[in-house]
C-alpha cells in the first residue's frame, strides 16, 4: 500500500542547495526535498531519521539522493540532539533520572499553559457575571424603594406583585453571587498551576545543577545532552514575565507604591495574609470612585478578629512597579488604622503572579507567565 505522508516539522525545503545542507537530502519526485540521515535503505524504502523521528519513504517516490559526508552527518546528529532529548529518544546512561524529572516538568508546563488560556475566559465571565449582579442590585434597590411607596390595604395586588419581584430578583442575585464565587475559586485554582509550575521550574534548574556538576560531561553525547538541556530550561524560563517593585520597609511592615486606574498613586502595606486588597476611603474619592453610591459589599476580618463590611468595587487596573493587573477587585474601608499607607495590597493582586522579596535590592519580584 503506498504510504501518505504528512510532514509536520519535517525539513521540507523546496530548492536544494548542497551548501547549506549537512545531512542526507532526498528529492522527491514532487520536487519537495527533505533533509536528514539515512539509517536504513532496502531495494524498495528508504528510512530516513528526522530528528524527532523516523520515516519510511518508497523508492518510487524518490527522484534522487544527496548523500551527506561524515562531517556533514555528525554536525546534523549533533543538531538533532535536540529533537531527541523532546521524545526521550536520547538519554546518556545515568541521566534517566534527570530526564524522567524534566518529561515531568514539560507535562507541568505544559498544565500551566493550558490554565492560562482557560484563566482568560473565567475572567471575561467574571466581568460579565459582575456587571449583571450590579444590574440585579439596581433593579433590587428600585424595587425596594417602590414597595415603601406601597400601601397593602389600598392596593393588595400591586404589593403583591411587588414583593414577588423583589422575591425574584433576590434569588436570582443569591445565584449569581454563587456563580461568581466559584469562578474566583476556579480562577485562584488556575493561578496555583502557575506558581506550581514555576516552583517546579525553579526546583528542577537547582537539580540539573547539582546533578551536572556532580555528574560531569564525560564525551561528546553528554555534553551536547546538557548542553540542549541548559537551552531547554532557557527557554522556559524566557517564558515568564519578571517584574519589580521598590519597597521601603517601617518597622515590620513593608510598603510599596501602588498606581489605581493610572491615576492615582498611593503607598499600600503588603500583607500575604489580607485575602482582599483594600483601600481607605479618601484614597477612593480621590480615584474618582464614591463609595456612597457602591451597594456591593464584603466582610473583611481584621486583624483583631473583628469582622467589618467594607464596599467591594472592581479596579480598572492596579500597578505595583511594573508589574501590573487588570479588572482587580478592591474593597474600600471608610476608616483605616494610621501606618503611614491608605489600603492593604492583599492576595486579590498578589496571587497573580509568583511574588518573593530581595531584601538585599529591597525590592518585590513579580513573576508571571507571558
């Protein structure tokens, strides 16, 4: 049976020159070429390695041959190196266990990419689901403010309905609070496959380290397997965001400048353990918000224990240095204890990203994926 190709990564080039070529190159009667290394030839078939695999080609097919020198060949197996150490092809004898630990990490990777792309959506519902609990608020409230105007003696019917409405509308604001809640925790679940995945990243690099170094490339294989494998974690970790942001510490609390809405710039109190970003009030007048008009409210529990209901309003966009977070929930606070900050950056910010502090730069170091 004539086999059927479909060359997906496979060097095809459509003129050939020997020049630039160091492997094998078969031209197809087609006129499409292919590079490689010929490992095998019969009467019939040609198989031809590709680096991150082999394929069978029939002579039928086959216009001619370009056959690589020795030179040529070992330059192109030392290229393909490469593509052998992504399918496990090539591992040097005693690198089994460094190799298993890295096939893990690219299945984490590959977990933290998938979440990211998921995250996206989750967060568009979550505009979506908080504009229409606002909507449902208003409408609750004007509701509300009918029924007071309602004398149920004098017209029953009208109250009635009223009261079946406000009924209606309290329901479907109880669900969608509900909806709303479990897109944060799904959204705080795909975040911790991002810190999990950089932690795993970081864990892995200290490994190869202390792995190469104990175990020195002893010949030309070895070499070219650390060697791709040093290029490898490169390119991982080219792949996260790094950003920073000046700290200045007062007694043992740490503060950083904050920038709400680009607008406003304000000093915050980092506090890993405040669940919610919160604000003081005359920060958000100053922003333009007025929390008179927000209806949305949260419990916040402060640090005596103490449970206080503060108005919850969503950031167009807060900045901490350069690293930066659209659409961020804050609660605001119509009192907040003198420190020298207006407001908490709580995990609402910090829990977007993979966060640690250089006390030697006195600096926050923010991490995420691009």
């Amino acid at each position: 049976m004539r086999p059927f190709f479909i060359f997906a990564g496979i060097a095809l080039i459509g003129g050939y020159t020997a020049s630039v070529s160091w492997g094998d190159v078969v031209v197809l009667k087609n006129k499409r070429t292919i590079e490689g290394i010929i490992v095998s030839e019969t009467e019939e078939e040609i198989t031809l390695d590709v680096g991150f695999t082999t394929t069978a080609l029939e002579k039928n097919e086959v216009e001619k041959i370009e056959r690589s020198d020795e030179e040529g060949k070992h330059r192109i197996i030392r290229r393909y190196r490469k593509d052998y150490l992504e399918t496990g092809r090539w591992i040097p004898k005693g690198a089994e266990e460094l190799f298993q630990k890295f096939k893990e990490l690219r299945e984490r990777r590959e977990e933290a990419l998938a979440s990211k792309n998921r995250k996206g959506a989750l967060e568009g519902r979550f505009e979506e689901g908080s504009s229409e609990m606002v909507h449902l608020r208003n409408q609750l409230t004007g509701t509300s403010q009918r029924l007071k105007g309602l004398r149920p003696r004098e017209d029953p019917l009208t109250y009635n309905q009223t009261v079946a409405e406000m009924n209606v509308l309290t329901a479907h604001l109880s669900e969608k609070v509900d909806e709303l809640r479990k897109v944060t925790g799904d959204i705080q679940d795909l975040d911790g496959e991002m810190i999990r995945y950089r932690s795993a990243l970081s864990e892995f690099k200290n490994l190869f380290q202390e792995k190469s170094a104990f175990s020195p490339a002893s010949d030309e294989v070895d070499q070219d397997f650390y060697q791709a494998l040093t290029e490898k974690l490169f390119d991982m970790d080219s792949e996260f965001r790094h950003d920073v942001a000046s700290l200045k510490r007062k007694g043992s609390e740490i503060l950083v400048e904050a920038r709400f809405n680009d607008r406003v710039t304000s000093s915050l109190i980092v506090d890993t353990g405040a669940a919610v970003t919160v604000i003081s009030r005359s920060l958000a007048e100053r922003i333009g918000i007025h929390p008179s008009a927000i209806t949305d409210t949260v419990d916040l529990t402060m640090a005596d224990g103490s449970v206080v209901k503060g108005k919850r309003v969503m950031m167009e966009s807060l900045a901490v240095g350069s690293a930066r977070a659209e659409k961020t929930p804050v609660a605001i606070l119509d009192s907040f204890p003198e420190s020298g900050a207006e407001g908490v950056l709580g995990m609402t910010f910090l829990r977007k990203f993979v966060f640690t502090i250089d006390s030697q730069k006195n600096e926050l170091v923010f991490e995420s994926l691009k």
